[in-house]
C-alpha cells in the first residue's frame, strides 16, 4: 500500500500532474480506480490505518441485525437502544 499525500495547489493542472505519479506506483490510472484500502491515514505517531479499516463497509440490512455489525463498534451496539439516546 502506499500513503497518498494531499497538498493544496493553486491550480487544476498542478494538482492532476501532481497526483498521477502516486497514482502509476499504485497500479491505478485514475482517481475513480482507488479503493478505501488503498489510502492510508496517520492516526497517531505510531500507527497508519487505512480507510478501509477506518470506515469499514457493512452489508446492505446489516444494521437491522445484532451480529454482523463491525468488531470495532460493539460496545456502541450493545448500548444502542432504539427508544432512547444514552451518552456514556
């Protein structure tokens, strides 16, 4: 995986030549061909994750069922209730 760093360029031009080489080492040959694992984001000093592991996707219903949520989001499952909003 690489790590695509996005700087502000003062032009559309500057910013498409300036993406197109990250894009090559990636095996991609446009922005719309990047998936969520392939960007990466610094979420400490020491650790990178990428979008994928950030914002997994879940299947469609999903969220109609108690098992099949993401592992990461258990205890905000498990307090969930329907009828009423809990601040922890």
């Amino acid at each position: 995986m690489i790590i695509v760093q996005i700087t502000p360029k003062r032009n559309d031009e500057e910013t498409t030549s300036g993406t197109t080489s990250p894009l090559g080492r990636a095996g991609k040959s446009a922005m719309e061909d990047l998936e969520p694992a392939d960007i990466n984001r610094r979420v400490n000093q020491g650790s990178v994750m990428n979008y994928a592991e950030l914002y997994p996707c879940i299947d469609e219903g999903c969220l109609l069922h108690t098992n099949c949520a993401p592992s990461a989001w258990a205890s905000d499952w498990h307090q969930a209730k329907a009828d009423h909003w809990r601040h922890p």
